[in-house]
C-alpha cells in the first residue's frame, strides 16, 4: 500500500536512530534531510559543534595547565577563528561519513529535500532543484528538532549579532561578549569565550540560571565564574539592543547597560515545524512550535505518526534523543522495548562541566525524605592535584533511612564522565555501602565518590 514502511523526517540523534532500528527490524526506511548534509542540528550546528569548540578551546588556551603554569599561560598565544573552524570541520566531516556509513551499512535510503505533510500518510518533498517528489509510508517520525528562536526586537546579522546557530562559523573572535539567556546554551557559550579570556557578560532576566540543578552546584559554579570576571546581569530584561559602530548597545531593565563587540541571543529554541503543514496530517503545536506526544509510545495525537528529539520539549538531550527514536520504531513495528531506567543523567559541557543524575537537595526536601549528603572536592585528590585542579566538587546524596544513593551532582573537570558510576549505583538501587567499600583506581578524580561516601558516612554516624 505505501511506498515505505517509516518515513523519518530529520537526520538528528532521533532520526538516525529510529531509522537504523526500523531497517534493522527489515522495514524499508526513508530518511529526508533538509540540511546540505545528513546529521541534523545535533551535527552541524548544535552538539557535535560546540563541545568540538569547547575541546579546542580548552587545547588551544592551555586552560587545563593553568593551574601550574598561572592565568597568562597559553599553548597558542594568538587564537584566531579559523584555528578553531579548522578542527570543527575536520570533527563534522567525521561525523557525517560514520552516519553515511551506518546508513548504506542498514540500507536506509535518504533524500534531501524540505518535507510537508499532504496528507497523513504523504508527504511531498521539495528538493532545491527538481520536481517535488511524493512518498507515502504506513509510519512517520517528526524528528526535525528546533532552531534558534529571534525575536523581531534583536538586530541578527551574522557579523556582531549571533543566535546559537550562527556562533559556530564566528568570523573573527571578539575582545568582549553579551549572551542573553542563562540556559544550557548560553552558559555553555559564556564560558567557553570566557577560558578564551574574551570578556563576558551574562544576562538572564529571571533572578536564578539553571534551576534544575543542585543549587550547592550552581554556588560553586557562580563562585568560578565570578572569579574568572564572568559578570552576571540576572533578574534583569532586556529593554532593547543595538548595533553600533564597534559593537552592540545592550540594555537592560535595571537601568545598566552592556556594550560589547558582539551579542550571542540564546534564549530559547522552537520547534523546526513550520514547513511541514502539519493541519494536513491532523497534527497542531504548542506556542513553541513544539509537538505533544504519549511519552512511553511517543505517538502524537494521530497514532501512525511518531515525534521525538527536541521537537517535543524537555529534556531536549542527544542521549534520550537517541533512545526515543529507538523507542519509537520499535513502538511502530510492534516490538515492545524493555522500559527505561528510572534516572538518566544530564551533561552541560561549560567550563567548568556541570553533571547530575537523579534528585536534587530541594527535590529530596520537598519528598519529605530524610536525608544526609557527602562533599569531596577534587583538590583532595591525587589526581586532583596532579591535574592542578583548584576547584570541582562531587555531592552524594543519601536516605538516612534506607541508605540508598539518591542523587549525584558533580561540577569541575570530567563532570559529565565521572556520573556515570553515580547513574550506575543509582539506577541498580545502591547503597552508601559500594562506595566505602569498593576500591577505585589510584589516583583517578573517581575516588571521590569513595571521599564523599565517607563524608557523608560520618555525618550518618554521628546522626
């Protein structure tokens, strides 16, 4: 009846993912990619980017020596933006030949083009050149993630003026930066310009940034970044912007101003929906162009038609992307998956990375569970101190009741490798007990997990 088993709409972490699972289910798959190149925004302009510009910063800065060698030591004395560009193309070109690969390795066919819906079982691909083609499949998935949202009152150029796409092709590399919003994104981007010792300032209307995260962390995370001369402008909108000769004109609801050589806009992102005509498949979104789905099927109101990945909100992550799309395909063809563990962990690859997986202090306050926590900082560790490390510190979490590992919050160098043993312990329903008596390689930033179990044994102790 239908000219494909699974149409996929968008190449990204969702995408690749369900698409792979269906051909390997024996289903005939279609992916359709609107970019040059398959990938999607996770490849070309979202994850792989910025963690690559995070990487040759932190390389190039000499920031991970700073800590023996002083504030002014660099491996490069003058960064330029094109020393950057050079390793993030050689990194997306990489990335785009292991997906290619692993679809011809699955037989997934993929077409470039813009896809709408005609009806909910076609959809019309509009390629730059050429005649709009049609397709018709039993099962879609929308997983065409988001873009930045631009707001009319901020004057994107391209040149002084950026959203969270455009930062990654940076033609030149500023002495002074604004990034407007506090969410993953732009603290991500702070604090990378920051560690290029671009002077940043970061503006978040609402009083608090990052409120998903151990409040304990963020202190030790504002306290670095204030000590880097990061400045924080929170709790105060922005009342309008200019582009000015030299640079931008920020102000803010409090009467400051802000005037730096460029501006990074990134608050918030909407879902890439708009083309794809969705009335016609029966389908509608939410203010943010978002879609709303079942969350263990993730069907949308017309159950053949699937949506995962950022398009449908929180948590807007590569990791659950991934495993969404899984999710989906096996949903569609009848395969029921095993359910997903109860806890997953969270990465914000700033400088320095954030890490946390399971609750919070305040979530664990709000239970009503009784509760202790354990502190190791990384400076007392070996490791620690041969890395130079001045700051990071690990959180343990624990029912005093059951003994249980609640959460693990991590901020400092290797933050979002070093939670996984915490995602391990928690998920298996772990004790205290593994961390004190478990041995961990000598010296490793992992042995605190066993100085923050004994802090927190004490404390348990002694109550």
């Amino acid at each position: 009846m239908y000219d494909y088993d699974l149409v996929v709409i968008g190449s990204g972490p969702s995408g690749r993912r369900a698409a792979i699972q269906a051909a390997k289910l024996g289903r005939s798959v279609l992916v359709v990619e609107k970019g040059r190149r398959v990938g999607g925004v996770s490849v070309h302009t979202g994850t792989i980017p910025s963690k690559t510009l995070r990487e040759t910063v932190l390389n190039l800065s000499g920031w991970r020596e700073r800590g023996f060698y002083g504030r002014s030591y660099r491996v490069k004395q003058d960064i330029a933006a094109s020393d950057l560009m050079a390793r993030l193309h050689k990194t997306l070109d990489h990335e785009v030949e292991v997906l290619e690969h692993q679809f011809a390795r699955n037989g997934v066919r993929t077409a470039r083009g813009e896809a709408r819906f005609v009806d909910p079982h076609t959809v019309e691909i509009l390629a730059e050149s050429g005649e709009p083609r049609r397709c018709s499949a039993a099962f879609f998935l929308i997983a065409c993630g988001t873009r930045p949202f631009r707001p009319d009152y901020v004057p994107f150029d391209g040149m002084t003026v950026f959203d969270s796409d455009e930062i990654v092709e940076l033609p030149r590399l500023p002495r002074s930066l604004t990034v407007i919003g506090a969410g993953v994104i732009g603290v991500e981007y702070a604090t990378i310009f920051s560690a290029l010792d671009v002077a940043v300032t970061l503006v978040e209307p609402r009083p608090t940034f990052l409120d998903f995260i151990d409040k304990e962390i963020i202190e030790e995370f504002t306290h670095d970044l204030r000590d880097r001369n990061v400045a924080l402008r929170l709790g105060s909108p922005v009342t309008s912007i200019e582009r000015r000769e030299g640079g931008v004109l920020c102000k803010l609801g409090d009467g400051r101003s802000v005037a730096t050589e460029m501006l990074l806009f990134a608050a918030g992102r909407m879902g890439a929906t708009d083309s794809l005509n969705l009335e016609s498949a029966g389908l509608a979104t939410d203010h943010r162009n978002r879609i709303a789905v079942e969350p263990k099927t993730l069907q949308t109101a017309v159950p053949h038609i699937y949506a995962a990945g950022d398009v449908i909100g929180f948590p807007s992550l590569a990791s659950t992307s991934m495993e969404q799309g899984r999710v989906a395909a096996c949903h569609a063809f009848g395969l029921e998956p095993p359910p997903p563990p109860e806890f997953f962990p969270y990465g914000i690859y700033s400088v320095p990375e954030i890490s946390t997986v399971g609750m919070n202090e305040e979530e664990v306050r709000k239970r009503g569970i009784h509760y202790e926590c354990g502190i190791a900082r990384f400076r007392e560790t070996s490791r620690g101190h041969i890395m130079g490390l001045e700051t990071g510190m690990m959180k343990l979490i624990f029912s005093i009741k059951t003994r249980r590992l609640l959460g693990a919050h991590i901020v400092g160098e290797g933050a979002t490798e070093l939670i996984h043993i915490g995602q391990a312990v928690l998920n298996l329903k772990g004790t205290i007990d593994y961390f004190i008596e478990n041995s961990f390689n000598y010296p490793t930033l992992a042995e605190a997990y066993k100085i923050a179990g004994l802090d927190a044994w004490n404390r348990l102790s002694r109550a």
